[in-house]
C-alpha cells in the first residue's frame, strides 16, 4: 500500500494505492517499482490520451481498438524519435498531417538514424 498526499490551493488530500507484486518487504526497490509505474503512466498513457485523444475513440470492435492502439504506439515512437523540431507531441502530429515532405520523413527514416 501507498498512501500519498498532495496539497493544492490550500487543501490536503489523501489518497491510498494498493499493489500486488513479489518485490518484498524491501521499501526502496518498491519505491522504485511505483514510481516506475507512475513514470510509465505519464509519459505512455497520458501522452496518448492528449496528443492522440485515445479516451475519445469511438472504436467498438475489438480488433479495431487493438489495431488502432498499435498505429497509435508506432505514431507516437516516430514523433518522440524526431529531433528535428522542438515541438510538441500534438504538434508534429499536427505538422505531420499538414507537411507531406515531414511525413514522408517520419514515414521512412530509419527509427535509429540520427537527424
């Protein structure tokens, strides 16, 4: 169990997570483990929620909710793998859809060249 508090204009909340795992009675490794959890969270999850709206999707079928997150994963690899532009997530998503020549090259660059 974790029991964590934050404080935001003035008010205190309190908020209890539990887990299940086979980490131990160690609490530093199981710090590590729920921040790890947490770093995945933000950075996946939350970056797919906003950048690609995936909460929003209307998809019903099984498979196309399968399909489509795994377009969604692979778009978001190309886009965090560009470092030719400072911009955003939502933005070279944006610009990718505006630019043909930016999305030819996210398209068919080498994930691992350099930029």
């Amino acid at each position: 169990m974790v029991e964590s508090e934050r404080e935001i204009d003035g008010h205190t909340s309190r908020e209890c997570r539990y887990y299940t795992g086979s980490i131990g009675a160690n609490a530093e490794q199981f710090a590590n483990a729920v921040r790890a959890h947490w770093t995945i969270e933000n950075s996946l999850h939350w970056t797919l929620d906003v950048a690609f709206r995936e909460d929003e999707s209307r998809l019903r079928d099984p498979s196309g909710r399968e399909n489509f997150a795994v377009l969604r994963h692979m778009a978001l690899a190309r886009l965090k793998n560009d470092k030719s532009t400072k911009t955003g997530i939502k933005n070279k998503r944006l610009k990718a859809g505006w630019n043909n020549d930016y999305l030819a090259k996210l398209l068919m660059q080498s994930p691992l060249a350099a930029p």
